[in-house]
C-alpha cells in the first residue's frame, strides 16, 4: 500500500451492513430478544430526592406467586467496594466507595434504586414493587449548584465537600489583556440538564452459560464494564461476559452502567436468564443527563477585532454521584475559550454536587456548553465593534502551530476559514421569508476534541483474519452505537485486501470474542479501532503479497490487491486470484491473521488542577450555519436551515459521515430550542416526551453538509471523528440568528417561545 | 520458566472444571439447549443398501400443518460441490464429487438421507418424514470387500473403481527373510464393524443470528467444518459459525460432518431455530463405523525368537463413501509391524467400497485392528518358540534410535521394556479363580501415533490473556470431548502464571471465539494446542515479569510467580502481587495477551503408494494385560483384571490421563467381546443397544493403570497423548489370556461365546 494507490472503497458512500434490516424494522435490539425461562426484572426507585431510609420490608413481595427474587441493598456482595462503578475511567480522584449499586442508609436523587425484583412475568414483577415497603425519613435537600457551592451548604454526601473539582486555565495576565481592550461584554449563559432521548430505553437480558459465566447482552457503549460488574458480584472478571447488542441511541448515556449490574445480580440469584427494559419515565428519572452548566464570560476585544482577554467561570451541576463528572469538567476547560488566539485568558470550573438527577456523559462531553457562551460573546464582540460575525472570527481563528490557552499547539490544520467562508456561501442562498415571521442568520465555530486525553494511556486491538474461501473477518471489541463504526472498519479492510465490502463479516462488542478496543465514546472508534484494524489488515496484506510474489515471481513492490485478485501494477497481466493465494498460505501453514494493537501517543501531564500541555490527540473544526425565521407574537422560532460544515480529514464512508452530521446538527437543534429536563426541587418535572420536547420530524429542517477533506486528521486515511464535533455549534448559530431576526439575545438555553416573548417584551419596555 | 523450576500444577489430580455438573447431571449437552421459536428437523433415509430413486414427492408433507420445510436434494444450492464433505482432512486424492449431501439419483448404503424436514413438534416432523414418497428401484449391492476387489465386481461408486486405494510398505526382501525363519506363523484374522456408541447420538441447533450469521451449536469434534457447511449453503465461510458444545462421547465418531449441514439448510431455508437429534437407530444406521480389516498375516521367527520377518495383507471395507478411509489405512499401515524390530518386512494395504454403511475414523484409527493381528501372531511365536509371550516381545521391541518398517527413525524413548515388566509383575498378583472357570492371562503390547502426519502442516492457535484483576482467560479452539483438554489447558496456564486453577477461564470451541486449533482428533490437541498454550501463557509470563522486575528493581531471571504473587526466588522476601502487577501494565498501555501459534514439525513425503519416512511426530507405547476367566460350558469370557501400562511423557493431570487410559481399555474391551455392527447384505441388524452390546457396569473388571513418565513426549512439558494408544492392545491381549486360559485361539473379533464354545468344540474333535 503505497501512498500513490488510488483509493477504490475508502470514501465511498456504501450502505451500512445494517441499514436495511433497521430501514425495515428487523433489526434485533436488546429488548427483542428473548430466551427460555426467563424472568422479568424491575427496579424499585427513590420517590424522594434527599431521603433517610429506616426499613425495607420485601416479605410481602416475595409471598407473591411468580416471584422469583427480591434483592435490596443486603443482598449485594459488594455494594459499596465498586470502586469505579459508573466511574470506570476515573483513574483516583477520591471518589471511591461514594456509590452504591442498591441505596442503603439514605437515597441522594430522585430515581436512585432501592430494590430489584424477577418474576415470571413483567405485570408480577410491577406488583411486586408495589408490595415492597420502604419507610423514608425525608431530608432536605440541595438543588442550586451556587448554593451549594457556599462554605455552609449542607453536604450532599456526608463528608464530601459538595465542591468535587475545581480546575483553572491560566495563560498570560487576563487582568492586563482586559486593560487592553477597547470593548468588554460579559454575560452570564447557563444551559439545562438534556437528556440523551434515544428512541430506546435501557435494556438488556443476563443468563448464566454452561460453563457459569455471568453473560448480559445489553444495550451500551462500554462492554468493558464487565469488570465493574464482576466487581458488584465479587467473582474474577473473567466470569462476567458482556456482549453488546445494537444500540437504538446511546449518546453518552449508556456509557456508564445502567441495568447490567441489576441484571447480573438477578440472574446470579435466581439462576434463570432476566430481561430488564426500563420504561420511558424510569429512563428519564435514572440515567445520567448532561451537566448544566451556569457560565459568566468576559471577552475583551480591540476596535479592530482583535480579541486581547477571556476570563470564564464555569460552575457544573453533577447531581447526586460523581460519574464522569471530573472529565466533562476537564473537556469545557480545554475547549472553554474556543478556537481563538487570545493573549491572556483565565478560566475557573467547579463541579458541584446537589441532590439533582447525576449528570455524566452526553454527546459533546462538556464542549456545547462552553460553545454557547464562547459563540455568543463573540457575535456580541462583532455587533459592538461593528464587523461583520464571520469577520471577526476569521480574524481570530487560531492556525495551524499556534497553541490553545492550555499551551497545546494544534499541531495539525485548522480549516477554520474553510468551513465559515463554505457556510457564509451557503447562507447566501435565501430562503424565502414564511408570512409574519422575521428570519435571521446565524453562524458559530467550534473545536472537539477526537479520542481520549493523552494521558491516559489509550488504546485498542483489531484482528483481521482471512477464511479459506478468501471471504475476511474482522473482531473488534468497538460497539455500533448508530455511528457506522463498524461498517467504516469493513471499508477500511476491504481497501487495504482489494476485496468487495460484502466479503467481509465483522464480529464486534462482546468482551470474550472480541479483542479489548475500550469505550465507543469520546468520538474516539474510527480513531482508535479504524487505525488498529489498519494495522491489522497492513500485517495480513504482507503475507499475501510476499506469498503472492514467491508464487508469481515478481518484486512484492509491484503488487497490488484488487477486486479478489493480487495483480502485478505494471500492468504485465499477470495476477492470481485471491482464495489461491489463501490457500498456499494455508496448506503453507502460514496465518493469516494478526491481532494488531493501536495505542494513542501518550504524554503525561503534571497535574489536574491547573490544566496544561497536550491534553488531546487531535481536534475537529467546523463551523454551523442556521436560518430562522421567529414569530415575534408567539416567539415560536423555526429553523429554515442548517448548514454543517466540517473538516472530517478524510471522510471513509460518505454516507456515514453525512449521517453523523445531519444527526449532530438535529441533537444541537433540540438543545436549542426545547430540550430540558426540568427538576422542581430535585423532582423530575418532564417525565414522559410529552414534557421532554425532542424535534420531530416536522420540526427538522434541510440539513446541508459540507465536508473539508483536509487528509490531515490522526485516523486512518488521515480521517477524523465527527460524532461529538458535529453538535456543539449548533445552538450559538440558532441563537446568533434569533438575534439577527429579532434584536434580541437570549443566554438561556432552550430558547423557549415564552423567554422569546418576554426578552422581546423588555426590549420594548426599554425601547 | 527455568528447568529447575519445580511443577506445582502440573501433574496434580486437580479434578476438571467441568466434573462436577457432569457428575450431577447438570451439564447443558447439544440436545438440552433451547431457543424461542425452534422447529424440530428430522431425516428421511433409505431403507435399500443400493437402489436408484425414481421420484420424491414431498407434496403431502408439504400440507401437513406445522411443516415449515421439507428438502430434498435439489434445495442443496451446492449438493454435489461440497469437494471435501466429510472429507476436510483429505486434500485432493481424486475423490471429490462423490459425496451427496442428500441423495440424488442413487443411494449407496442403508441409512443415507434423502430429505429433511422441519416442523413445529418432532411429532409432526415425524408424520411428515411418513407422508413423503420415495420411488426406489432396487439395485444389487456389493457388500464383501474381499469380493468388491475382482476385476469383474459391480462397481458401488458408478465410474469409480471400488478399490480407492492400495499402499504398501517395503522393508528388506521378505522372501529372504522367511527363508531364514525357524518358525512361520500364518493365520488370517478379521475384526468387525464397530460403533462409537457414545452416549450422546449426534444433536444440535442451527439459528441465525441478529447478524445473518448461521450459526450451528453442535457436539462435534471439529468445529472447523464450518468452511464445507458453508460451501453446501453456498455462502462465504465467515458467515457460518461454529460452536461444539459438550460432547458426551466422540470416539472419531463425531470428527465428519453429522447433523450440522442438515441444520444449517433447514435454519437457513425457514429462518427459524430448528434442532435436530438423532434417535439412537438413526445414529447407529447413519453414523461412520470403524472399518472392519480382513488381514492376512505371516510372521517369522529364529529358534531364540528373534524376528526375521514379516507379511501381510489389510483390507478394510470403506463401506459406501470414502470419507477418512484412505488415512485409516495409512495408519495402519505404518503401525502393521507393530513395535517390533523385523529385518524384513512387507505390507500391503487395501481399501475397498461396498454398498455397507460408510467407515471413517474411530479411536485408535487403524491402529487397533493392526494390534490385534500382530499381538496374536507374538503369543502364537511365543507359543512356538517356547518362549514366554513377554520374553519374546522384550527381546523384539525397537528401542531409541531404531526404524520403523516404514524408515521412520523413533527419535525418542521406548518406553516398552518397562510397561511390559509393570504389567507382568501386576500380573502376579493372582485374582481368584471363580468356580468352574478356567483362569488366563495374556498381554499385548502397542505403538500409536499422537498427533497428524507431519507432512500435513499441521498447526494450532491459543490466546492466553489477563484480565485487570489478575484473572486469567485462555480461549483456544479445542473441543473438550471428555479426555479433559480444556482442563489441562488450563493447568498448563496456571504453572507458567503461578495463579490457583480456579482463577483460569477457559473459552473452547467456537469458530468466531476461538482460535484455529484444528481437529480434536489423532490424539493431537495436547500436543498441539498443549503446546500453543505454553507458549503464550509464557510470553504473557515474559511481560509480567519484565515488568515486575523494573518494579522492584531485581532481576527478571531471579522472578518466579506464585500463588499469585510475583516472588524473588532468591529468598529476599521482595515480592509483589500479580494483581498490581497487572495493573501496572495496564496503566502503561501493556497488552497482557499472546495469540500463539504452534506448528507441529513440517516434513514432507514423496508418493503415497509406498509409505517412507517420518510420517508421524512421535509414539506412545504401551503394554495391556488381561486376567480372565473362562466358562468352558457356556463360552462366556469374564475379565477379572486389565492392566494397562503407557508412557505418557508426563501427566499433566493424573485424573485426566488415568481416566482416559482407563476408558481406553474399556472402550478396548467391548471391541475385544461384544461389540459388533452386524449387516446382512447391507441392512443393520444391530440397530440398538439390545443388539449392539456394550460392556456394562457389571461387566467392567477394576482397571489397573500404571504410567511411565519418561517425560521425553513432543508435547508440553514432555507429555505424549494417550487417548487413542489406550485402546490399542486389548483385545490381543484379551485374546491371548482366552488362549492362556482354554489353549483355543479366535482369529475373529468379537470373541463371543459361540465363538468359544464352536472353538472348544473343534479342539476335541481334533484332540
């Protein structure tokens, strides 16, 4: 494989392998599947937020017909040790022995499990919940972050400062860059705890196999939770198999456990297999949410544009556990001054415990947070210097070999110009204005990082191996999380062996077939696994070439793999096919598979509270275009337009990178303009999607994608990830275009009809 | 690992991970396992030895409700294709073609399949199997091979001729050295067809799983046929997986293809789980027998018993179809001579077609028919020369460094002079005699082969890893079929990584889980994947220790693990837990895992006709001994004691190797007295267990096992493999103790009491 061999599968806008089965409902989700035997599992939940518990009595739920088990906090081996259950990347940090699988002595949220129940049917099960009798002694509680945050809050874990983490970013003297500036805006931005909304609920079965294994086949992005779960039921971690099915939406929220530990522990205890589904209210109330953030930004700026100082403070609400909490901090702090150069910046974030839902991982992982703020102060900038939006970032994008306010030089191109001019072009193209309504355009900027923190020692394994009949199989312990992850390691292998995309089968996310590629989070899977499996497929292609060769007797050099044929490219006509080759190999006794093993540069920092250096691997930059037209009676805004454009690097399958966008640009929308989860005193308000308002499709607009393939990304192919990057901007364009229509800047996310309504009011009060 | 090093594990009676439930009965066997929605198949067979199909008409069948499908050969989409159905060890030989997966126009033998079916209930599939109509025209059949080999016979294979193959092995000039011969012994001896009769008929389940993956769950021993069941479907070989489950007894018999085609056409036809077990008539109509040998034996000796040379002639009757007959004879051919040193030898071997049902592989594979003909002729030299049976053996026996008939040098220890004197002296200890019974002993002494013909490329796979809690998984694509494989597997592992048995999990057995290990036949996967093991658990061991080393800042070469802990041998008392050892790896982006792959020694051989060289790895000797009691009225031989004493390099489980050797002489017993398939021009008379006798419990004398453990084997830490040498000598040895006992030899296997009785008879009429 030379630089110079024209790609022939790389680029390609193929069907995913699973497209048509989901296209036609067929696809086998976790809930789908069933097993002789089973059981129905179900969750009793804290109907307090803050609460003491005195006694659980199960007696009368265990007298019921059809109940199989009943288990509270007693019944769990190891319910406080699981170190790093829902944590498992948190490497330290002290937050060990906070969590507990079933709540013991006090419940901190509103939703937090008490008992587990399997009974030979769903509608037992529900009853026997009823029948379980818990006496809470109610607490008070805290729900305001700020509040929490003052020396005399009460504690939400007794000996725990409410305050978990405190980081700060420090480059120059942002004391001096505000003495330079001509014009400072500051304003306070705060977004909403959202919910990840996949279309399905969590769910998995357990059973245990013929040889004792604990297996659970589950809906997640992290089959490696295997170990955690080993951990609740203390057995070795090579007795607990994960496998995962295909994701219906993942997003974050099913990067940390959700129903394997009490699937396990059922199934441990009863012997029998158990399904859990959680209903649309249990999964809105338990799983994590996306960190609310309150922001106050100052930016400073020249009359030219120039920006001369930024300082933020950033205060996240982590609810009741710490989660991945920490690290969501850590993404806002890299990504909280944007992708500007500016001489002197400070940033402080706080992440703060309250008695609220817990907040962990969501799609953007701590950056659209930031992004809002940081886009909306620069539309402000531009206003009050009077250039034009797009001006005056392009006047401060950073460049390729210019470093970040955390020191790290993004060592790699910036097509920031690229992506705002390719957005400003397609602005251009008007829609028409629709009645009453006044329409607006908006852009704003982002970076994302793509894979995870340097430090953290990353990596992933691939094995690539080729059948008798040249047909190819790929093990790859990645999960499709609706991404197209797999399908890209197929195109890369069928690229690199020259054979046809339906030659190859691609086993992945089951934690005893296939090879150790740790989370499918952190837009890391192409990165990671798309270079692993490179690598793996490199090694195979090798060995084939060097037995071709022997066999053709020509210089391996001048050999390539096409379309199930190795043929000599200078073009003498000579070739063999593919299943020859093979088989010499084989009856050689020579393999043809390799186990290949990806690691991430690694860089060490020397600590976390002051963050500097190389945090992460790379970035992807892109820009969001938005045109809206708002009804200024109702405050109702419609989005006319989105226009996403994007460096990808190298897009490997067209189809899915276009998919990836078009659905980041949607999940920015919803965060926009109606997405949150509204708790009332750590009581969840929006239970059901009647309350949680996700757009539909008569809400969706075109989409337009526009890639930059600047081949210059740390994937295979020069490729990078898309999944997180492609949201974050989406919200400061909506609101940077709401402002073009109507004056008016909101700094409250969603941009709701009634704050809409009564900002217009205001401005005319004060007009 | 030095050499030094003491054996903790190895050796050790460590009882298999899988006894327990197999003791309770609790073990999930292929016919215990269910899915929602599942269909039964059944198999329609011929009831004619030879005949041609005039017409099939499933039309009935096809109406009958709770039918889903009913097959015949033109719904095959690669009926005819499938080159190496049956047949996946034979590379080329001409034989391609023949085999049908389901008959076409003609049947061969009784019991051949002529159409499937699929239905809701095994009843209903039943009553289907009744309503199809086959048209036969009944054809003469050829049914003794002896026949089948004039030039004028009919052919059973329509323009093939019915001898398949002819080998010979030439040593000296056997002319000459029966010119020097004292004594000419010439007898012609017969042994018959045999059944597996495992317990456990041949079962399994097809599905298709969420990927369209048809994936076959099956008692097999060789899971690799996944590649010909894909090649009858038509479908690349990565979309059909494998997965064996435990198999309650294999014996050879279970090494071709069983259920698993049908399996996978009717999952793949109707989409539907579907089962299908055979009831016990069907296993023993349709199932490979062990070839029944007509061989025709000539043995010279001097006056003082020194052997001048040797004769004979084999014919083994394939039955209908090839399958593994053509490596039978070749292995019987390399061990015609027995262990003995012969000047002058010459051997020629037959394989015939019949219209009888097909043979194939069954333990001992052409060995034990061999055994039986060169170990009477020993005691009738021994009889002759006056000498005592194990005089004239100890006096012939090959030793270390010596040639085989066949050239092939035996590069390692001959271990026969010792296990012949452990099973005389054994012998001493005289049982009582038992009434009117005449009492007698006799020994018979053996050479098998372990492992595949080395010019057969043979290689195995096996990934040893650790998990973050130190824990231990080795996945390797044995198949456990009750020798205790996966368990010495996992003893071999837990040595070299100094972690208690229980720690270690093993994954056998699935095409997309496993590594390639090839067969669990030829007494090969302790060798071969034994060896695979070792050498990954010690490439794993290498990293720890490196590691642990820089840890403790001691030299690697002092380190030794133990009991989970990584120690200094040097007695300092420095020490660290492989748990955090691990860890440390893992930390630093170490992988903890090792796919190796061991390659038996490759050497070629030049033509197959006459059969040279070294065609074998190694040997395993041994020695049986055998006390019984004749009842002269009755002709019923009771043996009162088996000695069996074998080399076996090294034991790495005692309880595995004991039990096996044990079985082995069991399994040896029933072929010497009871067990035999009886067809009268082709029809089975023997079609259950009343007919076909098995030793009982009442029948089985204590088994006396005696092991020599030279350590000099070619497998993991010097072991040899003993499940097939087990088998061997018996009924020689059984026949000469009947000889010892009443002064009657029987030429022909079984040894039943007519047999006796006419034997006795005929000795007083002559007397």
């Amino acid at each position: 494989m030379n630089e110079k061999t024209e790609l022939r599968i790389i680029g390609k806008p193929i069907p995913r392998h699973d497209a048509w089965e989901k296209a036609f409902g067929l696809t086998c989700y976790a809930a789908d599947f069933s097993l002789p035997g089973m059981l129905y599992g179900k969750v009793l939940r804290s109907n307090y937020p803050s609460a003491r518990i005195l006694s659980v009595n199960t007696s009368r739920a265990e007298r019921l017909k059809g109940v199989k088990a009943v288990l509270t906090a007693k019944d769990v081996p190891r319910n406080e040790s699981v170190t790093r259950f829902g944590q498992t990347h948190v490497v330290g940090g002290g937050f060990e022995g906070l969590y507990r699988v079933l709540a013991d002595r006090k419940v901190h949220f509103m939703g937090e499990a008490v008992a587990l129940v399997a009974a030979e049917a769903e509608e037992i099960a529900e009853k026997a919940l009823e029948l379980i009798r818990v006496d809470y002694e109610p607490l008070p509680g805290i729900f305001d972050p700020i509040e929490a945050m003052k020396p005399d809050a009460p504690l939400v874990q007794e000996g725990r400062p409410n305050i978990i983490t405190h980081y700060e970013v420090v480059k120059g003297d942002v004391k001096m860059g505000f003495s330079e500036a001509d014009i400072i805006v500051e304003n306070t931005y705060r977004v909403p705890f959202v919910d990840h909304a996949y279309l399905e609920p969590e769910s998995g079965m357990a059973w245990i196999d013929e040889d004792g294994v604990i297996t659970i086949r589950v809906s997640t992005q992290v089959i490696e939770h295997f170990r955690g779960i080993a951990d609740v039921l203390n057995l070795p971690h090579n007795r607990v198999r994960v496998i995962g099915t295909y994701v219906g939406g993942g997003f974050g929220g099913k990067e940390d456990i959700t129903v394997e530990a009490f699937l396990a522990l059922l199934t441990y205890k009863t012997g029998r297999p158990v399904k859990l589904t959680y209903t649309r209210e249990e999964s809105i109330l338990s799983h994590s949410k996306r960190h609310p953030y309150v922001m106050i930004y100052k930016t400073g700026a020249k009359k030219d544009g120039r920006l001369t100082a930024l300082e933020a403070k950033l205060v996240s609400d982590a609810g009741a556990y710490v989660y991945l909490s920490p690290w969501v901090l850590l993404y806002s702090m890299v990504n909280a001054a944007g992708p500007y150069r500016i001489p002197h910046v400070k940033v402080d974030g706080y992440t703060v415990l309250t008695n609220n839902t817990f907040t962990s991982a969501n799609r953007g992982f701590g950056a659209p947070q930031v992004c809002f703020a940081y886009e909306s102060q620069m539309d402000e900038l531009a206003r009050r210097t009077g250039l034009e939006p797009e001006k005056i970032r392009m006047m401060n994008y950073l460049e390729k070999g210019e470093a970040l306010a955390t020191g790290q030089i993004l060592e790699r191109h910036v097509a920031l110009q690229e992506t705002t001019e390719k957005v400003i072009e397609a602005l251009e193209e008007r829609t028409l204005p629709s009645g009453q309504m006044r329409i607006g355009r908006g852009i704003a900027s982002g970076m994302t990082s793509y894979g995870r923190m340097v430090f953290l020692h990353d990596t992933s394994r691939s094995h690539v191996s080729i059948e008798m009949d040249g047909s190819v199989t790929i093990r790859a312990g990645i999960q499709d999380i609706g991404g197209g992850q797999a399908s890209s390691l197929c195109q890369i292998t069928a690229e690199i062996l020259g054979v046809p995309i339906e030659d190859i089968k691609i086993y992945i996310a089951d934690t005893a077939l296939t090879p150790f590629a740790g989370t499918t989070t952190a837009t890391r899977q192409l990165y990671m696994s798309g270079n692993a499996t490179l690598m793996a497929a490199l090694e195979v292609r090798k060995v084939l070439v060097h037995k071709a060769a022997g066999m053709l007797g020509i210089d391996p050099e001048s050999l390539d793999l096409v379309d199930r044929e190795v043929i000599d490219k200078e073009g003498t006509g000579k070739s063999l096919p593919l299943k020859e080759v093979v088989r010499a190999c084989a009856s050689d006794g020579v393999p043809l598979y390799h186990v290949a093993l990806f690691k991430a540069p690694f860089r060490n920092i020397a600590q976390f509270e002051r963050i500097e250096g190389q945090v992460f691997p790379d970035f992807t930059f892109g820009t969001h275009g938005a045109e809206v037209a708002v009804d200024e009676e109702t405050g109702r805004i419609q989005v006319l337009k989105l226009i996403s454009s994007f460096d990808v690097g190298r897009a490997i399958n067209r189809l899915s990178v276009e998919g990836q966008i078009e659905g980041g640009a949607i999940y920015g929308m919803g965060y926009s303009l109606t997405e949150e989860v509204i708790l009332n005193q750590g009581i969840t308000m929006t239970p059901s999607f009647s309350e949680y308002l996700l757009p539909t499709s008569m809400d969706v607009p075109d989409v337009e994608t526009i890639l930059i393939e600047s081949g210059d990304g740390v994937g295979p192919f020069g490729a990078k990830g898309v999944g997180e990057p492609s949201v974050c901007s989406v919200a400061p364009a909506i609101a940077n275009a709401v402002f073009n229509a109507i004056g008016v800047r909101i700094y409250d996310l969603p941009l709701t009809p009634e704050k809409i309504v009564k900002a217009l009011k205001e401005k005319k009060d004060m007009g």
